[in-house]
C-alpha cells in the first residue's frame, strides 16, 4: 500500500500499552503515518521506550498538550483509533472531560468532518458492570464513534489478571483502515 494517511494512535494505560511498536509497525505496513498519543500514565508506563516510538514513528510521541502559541507538532489526522481505551479514558471521553491530552484529542476528533474514529476499550467484566460504561458506550456510539466491544471487538475478561486474555488489535486496525 502507497497511501500515507495519518492515523492518531491514542493508548491508555492497559496492558496491550505494551504492544504498540509491533501494532505502529502494523499501521505502517497498511500505508499509515502513525502518531502516537498517550495519557499520561501509559506515558509512565512506557517511559523506558519512549524515543524508541517517536523514532518508529517519525513523530514526537505527546501525553501532554502544548503550550499556548506553541506550533502543532503532528499533521492532521486522516482518522483516529483510541486502544487499549480504559475504562477511565472511554467515561473521561464519552463525559467531555479533556484535562488529558489523549482525551482531549480523541474528543475534539468526534466533531470533526471526515475524521473516522475507532475506540477499543479494554477492561475486566466487574468494571464493565458498572452503569456508567454502557452510557458511555451510547455516547459516543452516538456522536459516530465506532466503539469495538463486545461481538466482533474486545471481550472483557475476569477482574484480577493483569492483563486481558486477548486485546484484538488486528481488528482494531481493520476497521480503523477499512474505514478510511
Ligand atoms: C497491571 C494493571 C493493569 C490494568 N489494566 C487495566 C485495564 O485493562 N483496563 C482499565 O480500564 N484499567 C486498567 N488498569 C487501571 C488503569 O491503569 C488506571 O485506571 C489508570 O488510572 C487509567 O488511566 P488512563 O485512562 O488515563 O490511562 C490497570 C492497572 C494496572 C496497574
């Protein structure tokens, strides 16, 4: 593929964090330019790495907004997919609560034309029970956000593992990429 369309890759602080070079060098072998964005505490857990994905991705890695007048230092984005989202980040998200950048980014992403966006949350199936997430999942379901959970996306596993059984991040690229 010869295409070079920028893609916004936003990762929370969940396991599957840890596979993002494999999954930036996926989206690069589909044609995308890939950013990467974190929260801040993906940004902590994979502080060690951090030059090494800006390196892999030609493009400063960001978890904290610029400063006012500061230039914009990626190019605009041509879609976005938000994974592993949290269950923080996906409420945060769906509640308009952008103190962090990667939230904010994926915020501002919903009201733009043309811009598809891909969220997959990841998360255990106790917190999945808490109410406030299928509302979460209807709000931005709602606002066009193409929400992978459940058939067909991320099935939560049980709370007390680290990490989930399986994150599917082939078809979170999928249909970031089929929706382009
Ligand atoms: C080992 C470990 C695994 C975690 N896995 C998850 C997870 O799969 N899903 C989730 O919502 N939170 C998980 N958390 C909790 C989040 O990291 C925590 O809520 C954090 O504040 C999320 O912040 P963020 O959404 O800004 O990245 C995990 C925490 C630890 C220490």
């Amino acid at each position: 593929m010869t295409t070079t369309k920028t893609l916004y890759l936003l990762c929370s602080a969940a396991p599957p964090v840890f596979d993002v070079a494999r999954v930036i060098e996926d989206a690069q072998a589909r044609g995308w330019d890939v950013c990467l964005g974190l929260t801040p505490t993906a940004a902590h857990w994979v502080s060690g790495s951090l030059d090494g994905l800006a390196a892999l991705t030609g493009h400063p890695v960001r978890w904290q907004y610029k400063f006012p007048g500061e230039a914009d230092v990626w190019p605009a984005a041509d879609a976005l997919l938000f994974a592993p989202a949290t269950f923080n980040s996906l409420n945060s998200w769906a509640l308009g609560l952008t103190d962090g950048f990667a939230v904010g980014v994926a915020a501002e992403a919903v009201g733009k034309e043309g811009v598809p966006v891909v969220a997959m949350p990841c998360l255990n199936s106790a917190l999945s029970l808490h109410p406030q997430f299928d509302q979460s999942l209807a709000v931005l379901r709602g606002a066009g956000v193409t929400v992978l959970y459940g058939e067909g996306g991320f099935a939560p596993g049980p709370a007390g593992p680290d990490a989930p059984p399986h994150f599917p991040w082939r078809t979170a690229l999928d249909a970031v990429t089929n929706g382009r």
